[in-house]
C-alpha cells in the first residue's frame, strides 16, 4: 500500500518554538500522520528558451554525500535534454561556509544554488536570497514540501515567506552498536547517570564509549543542548533568548560542565577537536565506538550497506537520556531541517527556475526511494518495502510529544561562531562552562537580530 508522509501534526509546535513567541514546552499527543492525503507535486509546465547556460552550486556536503548527489544526479537527468546546460560544484567545509558565502557576496559571484548557515535573517535583508514562496508559486511547485519542513524553514527567516529549500526533516538522539552493547551486557540507558555508569563499563573493557567530530565545531555544542533540554525544557535556549532566563543561570553551566566530564573522562577518546563527522561515523561503523550522537540524516548511510557494514540490524536508536529532577521529557526530541539551500536573487533567471523546478520536483522521492531518507518533502512510499533504518526512524517519530532545536538556532552569525569556536576551546578546557555561558550572553546582547 502506498502511503504519503506528512508530520504536519508538529507544525504549531515547530512554529511557536521557532518563532520565539510564548515558549512551549507541549506538542500534539499523536504519532506523526503517515496516511493523510495532500495535493499533487506534479508541477506546471513551463515552456523556457533554453541556450547554453553554467551555473555554480556551492554545497557544504561532499560530492558524494547523498545531499550532493540529490542535486547533481537530477541535473544530469535535466541534461539528457538540454545538454548545454552545466552545473560547477564547488564543496566548501561547514567550518569555512558562512566566510566563504560573505566573499562571495562581496565580489558579486554569488552561486546560484548554495548551502546556507548562519543568521539567515541577516541574508534576507541583504537581498541575497531568493524569495522561494514567490518564485515556486509562480513556478506551479510550492506544494512540493512538508508542512511541518515548510513552516520551519519559513521561520529560519523570520518572515512570512518561505527563502530557503528543505534538504532534511530530522531528529536527533543516540545511536549504539546493539552487537556491543549484547556482547557486553550493556543495557540501553534511560538516563544521565544511566549513559555515564556503561560509559564506565566500556572503558573497563577497553572499548571507547563515545565519539564527536569536534573538528566540525556543531557536534560538540550539540551536546550541550542535548542536556539543556533534558535539564532546562527543550525552550530553555528561546527563554534565554528572550531575555526571561539568562544565559549565566547556573543550570547552562552545569551542561557545559557535564559535557567537560565525559571528556575528562574519556569517553570521547583523544583527539576531538582533529575528528570530523565523516571520520566519527566511519569509527562507528568499523566498530571503534560503541555509541554516535548523530541526527536522522544518519539514515542514509545506514541504508547503504557499503557505508554501514554492521548489518541492517546492527545499529539501535535512543533517545537523549533524561536529568534526574530536569524538566525535559524522553518524548521530548531535538527537530530540524538542517542546513537549507538558498537560490540567489541577483543570478536567477527563467532558465534557472526551469532547472530548480526540474531539481526540486524529484528530490524529496528520490531521496526516499535510493536512500530512505527524509528531505522534508512530501512523499510516497510503499510499506513494504521501506528500507530497514527508515522503518526505525518512523517509529521513533512516533514517540514525539514535544520538541527543540539545535543549540545555535535563533543566534545572529557572530553569537553562533562564538559558541561554535568556543565549544572546541571549552572540551580542551581552555575555557570554564561559565565563562562559555557568559560570553554567548554578552555577544547576544550585542548582536540579537530578534528585536
């Protein structure tokens, strides 16, 4: 039986977090919906002169990255029409994107189609980006996307439109090698204290619990919003944003801390700060960590059995554990799209809409179908045949009731590098968790972008 996917049914909470309005902590008490019936993608055809055209995609992710792929192997099927049509990638690190995107903007060589990252709000009021509510409708394909990616995407913005391109709709938690973890006993843990006592098990054994690609800057801080959510509340971050808590509260300095002791303790292993994600998820796979805090886009190498060589059952899921006495709930889940796409406005032209509108029509299936993965996309599948990890995600967005983001959403572009630079310093302990805190106030309050 074909079903469609939606998780429309998170949207008021996705909106009223994003938004920073009244912070909520509530979600709806129902599973995801995966039988509702929406509209049609197929888009409105166009009809574009088409004369030799080279356009720039600068992307984030590496060529061989199924976001990459998604993007490049469509164009080759718009090419078997017009071949004169090229597309140049150009791969920049996430470390180095915001710095990149800044000297393109400078120089008037904006590519076309590029990742974005950073205050996305600042883009928009510099005219870079293209309005996508607008130019999709007039295109015929706004009805392409998730409700719930939609909305989340449109409030990156902070506008009524939508600016940015869906490329995820994800959650977040842990995932463990379950042959590890029987071989040793280990149960899965429920808690804090629960994650620390097998840490412990497994550095007694010889095994390295834990791994974090440092060199990436975001996983570190991730785990520091993992434990303010299960502390705080999942809208600890929008309080703190907003003025009603502040960020030298004792409580965010006992997550940076929490996060400097499982250093100090070795459950990360050495070398944090020299790993990227791509390194991270390669030890996880040849089984050289037992554990990986890692989003759902994670399933797409799962799927592939030449990335994930533990097998289609090899790898469970949790959670992030709960704090004892915290406020956070295990249903309680950290949601995102990730990193978007943006069109630029000053490149674009008839002809580039004619390539997006190709582009983008096919890419949330495609993802589905070659990687069981979510785009944020509607999409069609058949039950029976979902691929093994995209099964587990499913019913892990099922357990939904409430949720966050990651740790830097909402932050303007020189909070957000604070923090992210500061965290590599702060598991070095080269700066103390209150001073971490103290710092991203103090830059808040110089450079908030929310009033």
């Amino acid at each position: 039986m074909k079903k469609l996917l939606s998780i429309c049914l998170m949207i008021g909470l996705l909106i009223s977090l994003a938004a920073c309005a009244t912070p909520a902590t509530t979600a709806p008490t129902t599973a995801p919906d995966t039988t509702t019936t929406q509209g049609s993608t197929t888009p409105a055809e166009t009809t574009v002169p088409k004369s030799p055209k080279t356009i720039s995609f600068l992307s984030m992710w590496a060529e061989e990255h199924e976001n990459s792929k998604l993007v490049m192997d469509l164009t080759s099927e718009y090419q078997k029409d017009y071949p004169e049509f090229k597309v140049e990638f150009e791969m920049v690190p996430s470390t180095d994107l915001i710095q990149k995107l800044q000297l393109y903007f400078a120089t008037q060589e904006t590519p076309e189609l590029f990742a974005t990252g950073g205050d996305i709000k600042a883009l928009i009021k510099t005219g870079e980006l293209l309005n996508i509510s607008e130019t999709f409708g007039e295109l015929g394909i706004m009805n392409i996307f998730d409700e719930a990616a939609l909305q989340f995407d449109i409030s990156k913005g902070g506008q009524d439109d939508l600016y940015t391109i869906p490329m995820g709709m994800n959650i977040e938690g842990f995932w463990y090698n379950k042959k590890i973890f029987t071989e040793n006993n280990i149960a899965v843990p429920a808690t804090w204290d629960e994650l620390f006592t097998i840490s412990e098990a497994l550095l007694a054994k010889g095994i390295q619990p834990l791994v974090v690609g440092g060199k990436d800057r975001w996983p570190i801080t991730r785990y520091l919003y993992a434990y303010i959510m299960r502390d705080m509340g999942p809208d600890a971050l929008i309080k703190a944003r907003a003025g009603t808590v502040a960020f030298t509260d004792p409580a965010f300095a006992r997550a940076a801390q929490n996060l400097v002791t499982m250093v100090n303790k070795g459950y990360f292993g050495q070398g944090i700060n020299s790993l990227d994600l791509s390194s991270t998820v390669s030890m996880f796979f040849n089984g050289q960590s037992a554990m990986i805090y890692n989003g759902s886009w994670f399933v797409a190498d799962l799927n592939n059995p030449e990335k994930n060589i533990l097998g289609e059952d090899g790898v469970g899921f949790f959670p992030v554990p709960t704090v004892a006495g915290g406020k956070g709930k295990i249903t309680d889940y950290n949601v995102n799209t990730g990193n978007s796409l943006a069109l630029s406005a000053k490149k674009y032209d008839a002809q580039v809409g004619d390539w997006a509108r190709f582009v983008f029509t096919q890419l949330g299936q495609k993802a589905m179908d070659e990687y069981g993965a979510l785009k944020g996309y509607k999409v069609t599948y058949d039950e029976a045949k979902l691929k093994p990890y995209t099964k587990l995600l499913f019913a892990e967005m099922k357990k939904i009731e409430g949720t966050g983001f990651w740790f830097e959403f909402g932050f303007d572009t020189t909070t957000t590098q604070l923090a992210l630079n500061n965290g590599q310093l702060l598991v070095l302990g080269e700066i103390s968790p209150e001073d971490y805190f103290k710092q991203i106030g103090d830059s808040w309050a110089a450079n908030r972008t929310d009033k």
